[in-house]
C-alpha cells in the first residue's frame, strides 16, 4: 500500500487556495481598472463639458429630465412608507398591497421613461449616437450627484459650528451653482460648432 508524505497531501490541498487567491486578485484588478478609466471618461466629458464642446445639459426642461430617474424612484419610496400601517399593527390589507405594489411599478416605469427621455435628449442634442450615450450616462450621474451636494451645503451652512464651516459650505454651494449654470450649455455649443443661428433674443436650431 502506498502512503502518501504530508507534503505531497499539503501541496495537493494547497494548490486549490492558490488558485482561487490568484482569480479574486485579478477580479480585483479589473474592477479597479474599470473604476479608473471610469473616472477618467467622467473627467473628460467634465472637461469637454465646461469648454462647451458637447452638451451636457441643453436647457433646464433637459435637467429636469435628468434628475427624474431618482425623484420618481425616491418619491414613490415615501408614498410606499406613508401607506404601510403603523408598526403596532401586524396585517397589511389587500388594498393596501395592491396600492403599494401599483405605487412601486409607477415609480419605476416612470423612471425609465425618465431615463429614456434624458438619453435620447442626449443623442439628439449632440447629434452623434456615441457621444449622446456616453454624455447619457454622465449627466445623470452629474445632476444626482451635483444636486445631493448642493442640497447638503445648503441645510448645512445654517447649522456650521465655526464661521469657516459656514464659509466653505456657502462656497461650496456656489461653486456647484457655478458648475450647473456651465453644464447647462446646449446653446453655447450650439453657436460654437455653427448648428444654430441668432435671431433677435431667439435662438433658433437649424
């Protein structure tokens, strides 16, 4: 009978470890490489953006659009919580569920719609399929992201402890107020790259 050194049975288990580390470190690296050339096509359209050479946002009704994904999914949240029976009370009725549950598909419906909406203002704003989905994606992720910061330096500039918290928060509020009023440049583009013409105070898209 053969019998095996404990080596050879600890080398044997071992290789399996091996392995499964090697595979979880090069997951790893590929998420990282993802996030960073993520990061990186956000800074470029940020720039692209400000230099107005592509438009982010072509006016406010092209916002609005924008930050519904998450209003339409955040509000429809709060309806679903102010229609769930106190907690002292165990049973949910039928009509209740029913409610809850048409809420919930609403919002997200109207979500996607959203969403679409944003995306095909995107494309046809800058009249290019490619550009129109990568800026898709971004000024989505922008105006939530914008919005959320300019609503926290808001509520917090009032409750700063110190005067120079308060500052910050105030300049931090008005740097981003700055940023939307440069994103927001469907027209500049537009005169920019010769796709519309003045007229009196209209612009017209030609």
């Amino acid at each position: 009978m053969t019998v095996l050194s404990p080596t050879v049975q600890m080398g044997t288990f071992a290789q399996p470890s091996a392995s499964l580390t090697a595979e979880q470190f090069f997951s790893a690296q590929v998420v990282t490489l993802l996030c960073w050339v993520t990061l990186g096509a956000m800074a470029v359209l940020l720039f692209l953006g400000l230099s107005d050479q592509v438009v982010i946002f072509f006016d406010a009704n092209d916002v609005f659009w924008s930050l519904m994904p998450l209003i339409s999914l955040v509000g429809s949240f709060i309806v679903v919580m102010s229609l769930l029976p106190p907690t002292e009370v165990s049973e949910v009725s039928q009509a209740s569920i029913v409610l809850i549950n048409l809420v919930m598909i609403a919002g997200l419906i109207f979500s996607f719609i959203s969403t679409f909406i944003s995306f095909r203002n995107a494309v046809l704003y800058n009249r290019s399929l490619i550009v129109g989905l990568f800026v898709g994606v971004f000024k989505i992720c922008i105006a939530l992201l914008m919005s959320v910061l300019f609503v926290n330096y808001i509520f917090k500039a009032p409750r700063s402890k110190t005067m120079i918290l308060f500052i910050w928060n105030l300049l931090s509020a008005g740097v981003l107020g700055w940023l939307w009023t440069r994103l927001v440049n469907g027209p500049r583009v537009y005169l920019r790259r010769g796709w519309a013409v003045q007229m009196g105070n209209q612009l017209w898209i030609v």
